[in-house]
C-alpha cells in the first residue's frame, strides 16, 4: 500500500464526538511510553504527525486521520501510566473500551507491546478482554532495534507462552522499529488484506 494523503481530521474526548463520516478504521493502542506516536509518524513518513513526548501518557484524546481518504488511522490514548491516579487510570480505559465496542467501522486494533519488556499482566488482560468481546487484533512489538536478536527472541518465546496458556494460538505479530522502518510494510499490507476482504 502507498499511502499519498494523510489528513488529521479531529480529537475526540467522548465517543459522541468522534467522526460521523464513516470509513474502515484501523486503531493503534498500547501502554504509554511503548512507543505509538513514533510507530504512527513512522508508517505515515511524517515525522510530527502523532507527537511525541518523552513524559509518557501525552495522548489523552482518540485521533483520527484519513489515509488516503479511504480509512481512518486512528491514534488512541496509552493506558497504565502509572503517575495519573487509579480514578484516572480506570476513566481512560473505560473510555478505550467504549470506543472499542462502539465503533462500527472498527477493522483491527494494533496492540503495541514493547519488546525489550518481559509480558505485563495489563497487557495480557487487555488482549484477553479484547478476545471475549470478540475485537481483532494484531500484536505489533516495538523498539526491536534497542534489543539483541537473542533478547529479542527470548521475549518472543515469553510472550507465546504467556498467551497460550489462554489463547489456542496467537493473533498476528508483527515486529517493529521506527528508527529503521521495518514492520511498515507489514503493517501496510496486512490494512490493505482486511480492506480487500471487505
């Protein structure tokens, strides 16, 4: 896929406010600090597109993009930043899930899970939450240029254990760096199959 317009159409703080138009979406969400601004700005050739921050937990709003006025991207808000109050902590993933059961036009989610980190339990939780509400969903690790291939491969195996001990087999995994690129393609093709089988 060759992605030639990219379009930040809103943000949203409330499941009313997201866009009425509606178009496929594709969702990217992960615990703050794994690394999702930079991944986004990465797969669009954009380098402000998402902003990054070095505080975690900057995204505190659900973005929508256009890609090629054909889909939305859409940047949610981190979860599990451990310096906002549990009240706040549990608003935005109430939040989160209300978008994720809500939205109709919602395709696949790309769940961002730091590579160089051995399996979180919020995470684990997360994915399993998404499975019984029946959410599809990728796995996508980041930051596998900070890792040794051995390290990263340990990691691998940690995580496949962790979630076959509830899963019968994995989702989709896709590893990435936004320093180099790699997984772009990946990412890119596997939209455009799901938007092909439409």
């Amino acid at each position: 896929m060759e992605i030639t317009r990219t379009e930040f159409v809103q943000s949203a703080t409330s499941i009313e406010q997201l866009p009425k138009k509606q178009m496929p979406e594709f969702a990217f969400v992960g615990r703050s600090n794994v690394g999702k601004s930079s991944l986004i700005n990465m797969l669009l050739q954009r380098k402000n597109l998402a902003h990054t921050s070095q505080k975690p937990g900057k995204t505190r709003t659900i973005n929508h993009f256009t890609i090629n006025d054909q889909w939305y991207m859409v940047d949610l808000p981190g979860y599990g930043y451990a310096q906002t109050s549990k009240a706040e902590r549990k608003q935005m993933m109430g939040f989160l899930k209300d978008y994720m059961i809500q939205a109709p036009q919602l395709m696949l989610l790309f769940v961002l899970l730091d590579a160089r980190i051995n399996p979180q339990t919020s995470d684990l939780k997360f994915m399993e939450w998404l499975g019984i509400n029946e959410i599809p969903f990728a796995m996508v690790f980041t930051k596998i240029d900070k890792l040794s291939s051995s390290a990263l491969k340990k990691n691998m195996m940690r995580y496949r254990e962790e979630m076959l001990k509830t899963w019968e087999y994995l989702p989709k995994v896709i590893q990435t760096s936004s320093q180099s690129g790699q997984g772009r393609d990946e990412i890119l093709q596997y939209i455009e199959q799901v938007l092909n089988s439409l």
